[in-house]
C-alpha cells in the first residue's frame, strides 16, 4: 500500500513541478519579450511618423514650385503664388509640424522651394544625455517652360538633325 502511495505521490509532484516551470516560463516571457515587443512597436511608429514627414515636406515643395512655375507674370508673382501654396499645403499636415523655415528663390529657368524643420523624436527624453531632434530638410526645383515655345524648338531641331 505504502508503495502505490508514493507513486501517487510521486506523480503529484511531477504535475506541480510542470506546473511551477510554467509559471517560470510566463515570467520569464513578461520580464523580456514584452518589453522587447513594446519597444520595437513604438520605434516602428516613430519611424514611420518620421518618413511620414519626410515625405510630405518633399511633396509640400515640390507642388509649391511647380504650381509657382506655371504662374505667368515677374518673379514676385511666382514667389507670392509659392508662398500661398506652401501655406494651404502645411494646414493639411496629417502630424502638427514644429516652427518650418521657408526659403523661396525664383529664377529666369526655376522656381526653387526649400523647407527646413526640426523634428524632436517623441521619448528621446528618458535617455540622460541630451539627444536632440532630427533636422529634416527638402528641397525641390521646378523649371518654367513655355510650353508651345519649347516644343516649336524641339520640331526645329528635329527637322535640322533631319537634314531640312
């Protein structure tokens, strides 16, 4: 008798012992997967509010110059018509951008748009040395063409290197 009870007791022991390891194994997944996983997330958030950014400040020049570079009229006009354009561009921000430098230069061949901000990386304010932010700068050229004049020049050389 004394023999079955200590293979029951046995075996009683054996299911609280898998029953500790895993209770081990649930600890030892809070203690580091979890934080890891946490971690990796909000970086992947951050950076892809960062390309986010990026992105859109590239775009918000480019379409400023561009509609600057099909304005008609002196170079005041086109550097007036970029302006208003960045502005209406940067109130549809999806992320509220910090204080963005401007800079607006017309020329005879194109309207050039350069933006510059600085974006502060969101948490970088646990860390004990003094990190910063992330300066983000883009700038895009869009010529001025004349449409009909530049496509009779194209026709004429073709017809000189055709031999007419």
């Amino acid at each position: 008798m004394s023999a079955d009870t200590d293979g029951l007791g046995a075996e009683i022991k054996m299911k609280h012992h898998r029953k500790r390891g895993k209770n081990a194994y649930m600890t030892l997944e809070a203690c580091f997967i979890m934080p890891i996983t946490i971690i990796l997330t909000a970086f992947l958030l951050i950076l892809t509010f960062y390309l986010y950014t990026v992105c859109f400040l590239n775009q918000a020049a480019y379409i400023a110059a561009f509609r600057a570079s099909l304005e008609e009229g002196a170079d005041y006009v086109k550097e007036a018509k970029a302006e208003e354009e960045l502005e209406k561009l940067l109130q549809e921000a999806f992320i509220s951008l910090p204080e963005t430098e401007r800079e607006i230069a017309v020329s005879s061949s194109g309207v050039t748009v350069t933006l510059m901000t600085e974006w502060t990386v969101p948490g970088l304010a646990v860390l004990p040395a003094d990190v910063g932010g992330l300066r983000i700068e883009a700038s895009k050229e869009a010529l001025i063409r004349d449409a009909p004049a530049f496509i009779r020049g194209a026709r004429k050389l073709a017809s000189i290197g055709e031999g007419g």
